[in-house]
C-alpha cells in the first residue's frame, strides 16, 4: 500500500501543471493522498489518522462532509434541481441573505469562483467606476499576478497595484503621492496583530482622501460573525466586500457586494458555471446552520480554549514558541531549525497543520477532539525539549513575529515602530 501510495503522489505532481499547496509527508518528502474525511478528521490510504487546522486553507468551517450538509446536497441532486443554464430560486435567497448582512444601501451581489476571482472584479468594477486605475493593496488576495510586488517600495507594479503594508503613515503618503489617481484602496484585514485603532486609522486616511475602500473579507467574513468581521472592532463600513471561504463549507464561491451603483459596473462578469446550484445550495446550508447553532460563538470559544491551551503547553516547554490569534491563529517561532522540527514532528503525531501559515478551526474542534489534539501536541514538545533543550528561555522577539505575518501578507504594522518597520521593509524587499 505505501508503494502505491508513493506512485499516486508520484502521478499527481506529473498531471497537474497547478503547483499544490497541500500537506506533505516530510519523512516520504511526498504529498498525502487522503481517502475520506469526518468532522475533525482526515485519514489516509495507509490507515493514519490526522487532526486537520488547514482546512482547506480556511474554508472549511463545519468539518469535513458534515452530516447535515451532505444530506441536503443528496436531496438537491435526487430532485434533479441541479440547473446551470440558468437562475434557481437558492441563488435569489443567498443573494438576499448576503446583502442583508452588509447592510449596505441599495447593494447588489455578484457570485464568482474564488477569492481571487471576487478580488480581480472588485478591482476592476472599482476602475470602471472611478475611471482611475491605481490600487492600494494590503493583505493576500490571492494567487493573481496583479498583486506582485514589483520595484521599490510605494512603486506601482505594471498592473498599477501598491502595496502599503497595513502601515497607516505608507497608506497617507501613498494617497498623497497618486492624489486624484487611486480607484481603490483593498485590504483584507487581520485581527491576530492589528488593533481597532490602527484599521480605523487606515479607514479613516481612505475616507479623508474620498477613495473607495473594499474589505476583503475572503478569509475572515462569515467566520467570528454573520456577515463582514470589520464590524466586529469599528462601526465605519467598507464600501465593497469580499467573501468567500466562510460560506460553504470548502465548495467554491465567492462573492462581491457594494451599492447599486458600483454594481452595475460588474453586469459584463459571467461564467459558465455561474447558475450551477450545489455551491449556492451548500452556502445556504452552512449559514443556516451557523447561525441557528450560534456555530459563530461556538468557533470563538473553541478557538480562545484551544490557543489558550497551547500557550500553557509551550511555556512549560520553556522552547520560543509563539501563538497569536484565535479561530485563525500562528505560530511563531524563536528558532529556524526548531520551526522546521516542529512541523516534522508535527505530521509524525497526526497533526495537519498549514506550515508557516494560519491554522484554522472548524465547527467540529469540541472539548473531546481538542483534548486529543493537546495530547499530540504535547507529544510533539516531549519530542522537542529534549532535542532543543538549549533553546529553552529564549523568547521570540517583535522582529521575528514581524517577518512571520510579512511572509503570509498579514497586518504586523502595529508590533513594531514606524521607523523599524521601514528598516525591515527595506532588508524584505528594496527600496524605501
């Protein structure tokens, strides 16, 4: 069986030209084929069980194949209401659900595949809208080439993209740089390190320079609350959302939601598969389950127990390590060899975790499977202490939990001062 195993991930990396961001056995240095998931769980082609915090990268927010879901998604297709010519009354219902939880004036919602697609239509309803074309990018919005870096800091990409780092005083001389240039200014906003006075800080720079502000919520909204997580720490609204991983529970949708006017720029986005119902139908299922089973608060409890949990566990390690956020949480690490380590032994216990990134929690991480999860993890630090015992008492510094949220795209602007973090933009990227 792990020969075959072998050959099937052999053939995976020859067929898909995709590259596949998706666990890796760091013993075989070769992909896990999974053979069916539950809840909590994954399992394997050879029998080993494992603890998902990847989740689909965030996306799913039940658990793997809940009951309820499935069963209605059963019914849906034995009522041969599976329709992509054209419109079904479910994609009316989503529609009016969505729009309702942005509370924004007179809005509208478009449906697209992912987040990288919602964040490409938002950019460019937003430019046809102005009639400007620079953009102000903070955060990931996806694998999309508009969004690489190119040249020095503040220096527009050939897409006319500028990233500004979630750094409110970059935000302000941006603005001030391209006046009367910027369509856009597009942040996906992070709650693990930005306080509310720095996001309300960087809404209210846009709202001062009258530029249109979109949240790009792909990875937050639908998750803490119903509807767009920016509201959770200021009342100021965007002008356009983006949602997608908190919708459906892994199937693939993504939205874009502004006013009537703004909308009607995006009336030329179609796709074929824009009617197909299952991802509608699955988003509805998932909020409706969300919201009746206060999965919102349950999500929040599970995450602050879960991470409260692991902070004791690595103080009594004594090994710098690090955990910051919640529901989506990091971890930091003091020591490069001991990250390395850490992830090794991880898998080795039965732990999927998205290395170097943020770990997610689904509706299914109740007291009993996080109890199995904190025995593994501690199996992993009995691991480590010894192995790393000199590293014992050293503690992470600001400047390492800085570069970690750089390198996933995440908002760090508030851990270190203005000038030290242009210091390291300069040493991370050039220019300055």
């Amino acid at each position: 069986m792990k020969q075959d195993m072998v050959e099937n991930s052999e053939k995976l990396l020859a067929v898909l030209g995709t590259h596949i961001d998706s666990p890796v056995n760091p013993f075989r240095n070769e992909r896990v084929m999974f053979s069916r998931g539950s809840g909590a769980y994954l399992f394997d082609y050879d029998g080993g069980n494992y603890i998902d915090l990847m989740n689909g990268k965030g996306s799913i927010i039940l658990g793997h194949n809940d009951p309820h879901l499935n069963a209605a998604l059963r019914s849906f297709l034995e009522q041969d209401r599976e329709i992509v010519t054209g419109p079904s009354k479910p994609i009316v219902e989503l529609a009016e659900r969505i729009r309702k939880d942005s509370a924004l004036p007179d809005a509208k919602v478009s449906f697209y595949a992912t987040g990288t697609a919602a964040c490409r239509a938002a950019v460019y309803a937003a430019r046809d809208y102005s009639g400007k074309k620079i953009v102000l990018s903070s955060g990931y919005h996806g694998w999309d080439p508009m969004w690489r870096q190119q040249g020095a800091l503040l220096e527009p990409n050939e897409d006319g993209v500028i990233e500004f780092y979630f750094i409110p005083e970059l935000l302000e001389r941006a603005l001030t740089e391209h006046k009367d240039q910027v369509a856009l200014v597009l942040f996906s906003p992070d709650y693990t390190y930005l306080s509310a006075s720095t996001i309300e800080r960087i809404l209210g720079i846009c709202r001062a320079h009258g530029v249109l502000v979109c949240c790009d919520d792909v990875k937050q909204g639908y998750r803490h609350r119903q509807g767009s997580s920016l509201e959770m720490v200021t009342a100021e609204k965007a002008d356009m959302y983006v949602f997608s991983k908190g919708l459906s529970n892994g199937h693939r949708i993504s939205c874009l939601v502004s006013t009537d006017e703004i909308m009607a720029e995006t009336k030329e986005h179609t796709y074929t598969s824009y009617y197909q119902m299952l991802p509608i139908l699955s988003s509805l299922e998932t909020l409706k389950k969300m919201e009746a089973g206060k999965g919102y608060d349950l999500i929040r409890f599970y995450g602050h127990a879960l991470t409260g949990n692991l902070k004791e566990l690595f103080a009594q390690s004594a090994l710098p390590i690090e955990v910051n956020g919640s529901s989506i949480f990091q971890l930091v690490f003091g020591d490069e060899k001991l990250e390395e380590a850490f992830y090794r032994e991880a898998f080795n216990q039965g732990l999927i975790l998205f290395e170097g990134d943020n770990q997610s929690l689904s509706l299914c991480m109740d007291k009993d499977v996080q109890v199995d999860m904190i025995r593994r993890f501690t199996n992993v630090t009995d691991v480590l202490s010894e192995q790393y015992k000199h590293l014992r008492g050293k503690e992470v510094t600001a400047e390492q939990t800085f570069r970690t949220a750089w390198n996933m795209i995440d908002g760090a602007s508030d851990l270190l001062p203005y000038e030290k973090q242009l210091k390291l933009l300069d040493n991370l990227i050039g220019g300055g």
